[in-house]
C-alpha cells in the first residue's frame, strides 16, 4: 500500500488560517452542510450504503465534476494545497471540507473508496486540527490525524474515518486530483 505522510505540509500561516476559517474564530464564517449519511453519495464505490446512528458529519463540497458542483468563490481558500500538489483546479476531480464532531466515543465509519480504481486519481487527505482520529486503510493500517499533515494515496483503496473522541472536532481537506 503506497501512502505518502508528509508532516508540515504547509506554512503555519496556511494552516492557522485553515483552522480560524473552519471553527468560525475572528468572525470567519463558513458553512457546514449536516450529511445524514456519511458515505452515500455519488463518489462512494465500495460502501453498501448502510444508514445508521452516528454516521453523520459536516461537510462542504466546493468542487465536483461528477456531481456538476461548482463554487468558484471558494476556490483561492484552497490554492496553498493546490499550488503545494503541484496542480491547478484543472486536475481536480474533487474538493471537499469535512468537520467530525464529537460524539462522546468513537465511530468507525463504513469502508468506503473515493473513485474506482485505475482512474489515474490520487487523493490528499490534509488534516487541519489535532485530534484522536484516524484514518484506517484496507482494515489494516492506522494513520493519526495530526495539525497540518497530509497523507497521498491512491482513494480507491478502502478507508474509512474515525469520529474524534479528545476534542469537539476533527477537521480535514480532501482532495481527489489527477497528476
């Protein structure tokens, strides 16, 4: 399994400024979408879809192509990931902010990939805040999720997301880009 874990991925600037856009500080405001079902959705290729308690989060999709979803005015918030990836919006399949909340003991969400395999996609999963979370690969590998790191991987292995069970949140980027 090929997951690069790149620590510091970007400059403090970039993530302090992600993580006072996220969690509403200074008057930023952004907006969280409540998904009742954390893997039923269109990019989802490998869960069975089964709806059940405590398998909700935020989100906020800003790009994507399968979906025709298209916000042009989030765009520059993410340009530090993008220009550190090496790629411009043309290359991106897919962007999306996802906000875990606490629920008093942790969840394991359902397996699930982000595209189907030999599309040539690569996915980077950044992290903004601390947190007890992971993200579990194939059942077996357990990566922390740690203030401003990334990890690339190939988004149609299997993985899923684990709920935070030491702060009220857990905060990450996900990028589904083609090289």
């Amino acid at each position: 399994m090929n997951i690069e874990i790149i620590d510091n991925f970007l400059p403090s600037y970039y993530n302090d400024s992600y993580m006072k856009t996220f969690s509403g500080v200074e008057g930023n405001t952004y907006s969280w979408y409540f998904i009742d079902d954390l893997n039923c959705h269109p990019n989802n290729y490998f869960s069975i879809g089964k709806k059940y308690k405590g398998n909700y989060y935020f989100s906020n999709c800003c790009y994507d192509v399968a979906r025709g979803i298209e916000y042009p005015n989030q765009y520059p918030l993410y340009e530090p990931l993008l220009n550190k990836l090496g790629i411009t919006m043309s290359n991106v399949k897919r962007i999306k902010t996802n906000l875990y909340p606490w629920k008093g003991r942790r969840i394991h969400h359902q397996t699930h990939t982000d595209y189907e395999p030999n599309l040539g996609l690569r996915t980077c999963l950044y992290y903004v805040n601390d947190s007890d979370r992971v993200t579990v690969f194939d059942g077996k590998e357990r990566i922390k999720c740690k203030n401003n790191r990334a990890i690339i991987f190939d988004g149609s292995i299997p993985h899923h997301s684990t709920t935070p069970t030491n702060v009220n949140y857990g905060c990450s980027i996900n990028i589904d880009y083609r090289l």
